[in-house]
C-alpha cells in the first residue's frame, strides 16, 4: 500500500494527473529543497504571530533567508515561524496592518491552528478551526472571481473531505484575500453546489485511491528505436 489514507492534495493529484505519474511520484519522491519561505506562508506565519501576541524577531543582517540567518535563528533559539528578514517585514508589514483594520486577526484568535482531521480512510489539516467552525484562508490574486478557483484547485474537494471529517457538525468559511494591496479580506460560505460538487470529487477519487493502492509498478525499461524526422535527412 502507497498511502494509507487519501488526503485533498493527492485527491487533487488523482484528478488531475493520470495515475501512473501520481504512483511514480509516490514511489520515487523529489528530494527536499531548503528555500525562502513564500510570500503567502509569510502573511500567515505572521498572522498567527500577531494573533498569539508572539514579537516577530526581524533580522537586519541579509535581505535573504540564508546562512547567516539561519544561524542567528539557532544561536539565539528562535523558533523559524517567528522570525523573517528586514526585507520580509517591510513587504508584510501592510498586509498586517490591512488585516487588523479589517478585523481579520479578531476572527482566528484563539482558533486552533493546523488541526490534524482524520478517520481510517482520510485525513486533512485545517488552517484555523473551533468546536463550531473551521477558516481555510486563501492568499490569491484570484479573489475576484473565487468561484473558478473552487472547481480549477479542487477546494470543493478540501471543503467537503473536512466537512465530513468533522461529521458536519461545525460550519465552513474560506477566508479570501486579496494578495494585492489593499488586501482586501472576503469570508465566503460555500453554497450546497459547492459541497455536492466536492463530494462527487471525493468519491471519484476515492476510486482512483484504491486502484493507486493496487498498482504494481510501471514495469521494467525497455529500449526502442528512435528516428529522425524526414524533413532532417536531406
């Protein structure tokens, strides 16, 4: 077995990418590459900072994420999340203004951050959840037209596989904003097309999922003759 339960991003993969890829790509994963935070990690790092009353320690050394940072965040114990480069700050620093004025922190303070939903066969995280509510944010420049968003990056499939994992016992929002200033901040409840369109998401993949987990293999290498085109031998 490659998985032992399907998760939204490999159901994104089995809708998206013919099943041999997906089971190569499991089978032979890309090696880690240590590299800048991106800028939407960024706005939510300090989100959560903000909203826990944690200092952001800023690094004045370098512009970039690099040696000298990194050591500066070990020799002085830091935990990574709270701490970003001069240059991160300035960039960020009206995102978070933004967000306060909007009343954005307000909302997710005091929600539990990344909690780990799962059941025998699924399993997800959430972005910010309470006993009554779960926020997924999304930092994009799509926040005007959301909606071809939801059905193109599979989010009626998170929605749904999350739903379902809370028994639909809490409500669910997408916290929408604007990754160009002003930053405009958008919570959007999904209509019940969303949902059905996400459940019959999961259960496709939930047929995709388990021919994955009976594949064998693409076989041995095998050669072939390859040739020039015509118009290249004269």
């Amino acid at each position: 077995m490659l998985k032992e339960r399907l998760s939204p991003s490999l159901g994104s993969k089995l809708l998206s990418q013919p099943i041999a890829k997906v089971a190569y790509n499991i089978i032979n994963p890309k090696p880690l590459r240590s590299a800048p935070a991106q800028k939407g990690l960024n706005f939510e790092g300090a989100l959560i900072s903000n909203q826990q009353k944690k200092p952001l320690n800023i690094f004045k050394g370098t512009k970039t994420r690099g040696a000298k940072f990194e050591q500066w965040v070990k020799e002085n114990e830091f935990k990574p999340e709270d701490c970003m480069t001069e240059s991160e700050f300035s960039e960020i620093k009206p995102f978070l203004s933004s967000m306060g004025a909007q009343g954005v922190i307000p909302i997710i303070e005091g929600m539990r951050y990344q909690e780990h939903l799962e059941s025998t066969i699924d399993h997800c995280f959430c972005d910010f959840s309470s006993d009554d509510l779960v926020i997924e944010m999304k930092v994009t420049s799509q926040a005007q037209d959301f909606g071809k968003h939801i059905a193109q990056m599979n989010y009626d499939l998170q929605c749904y596989m999350q739903m379902k994992l809370t028994n639909h016992q809490r409500e669910f929002r997408w916290l929408v904003i604007d990754a160009d200033a002003p930053h405009v901040a958008t919570l959007l409840e999904p209509h019940a097309d969303v949902m059905a369109s996400g459940e019959r998401k999961y259960k496709r993949c939930r047929e995709l999922f388990d021919r994955l987990n009976e594949y064998e293999g693409l076989g041995p290498i095998s050669t072939h003759t390859v040739d020039i085109p015509s118009w290249a031998k004269h």
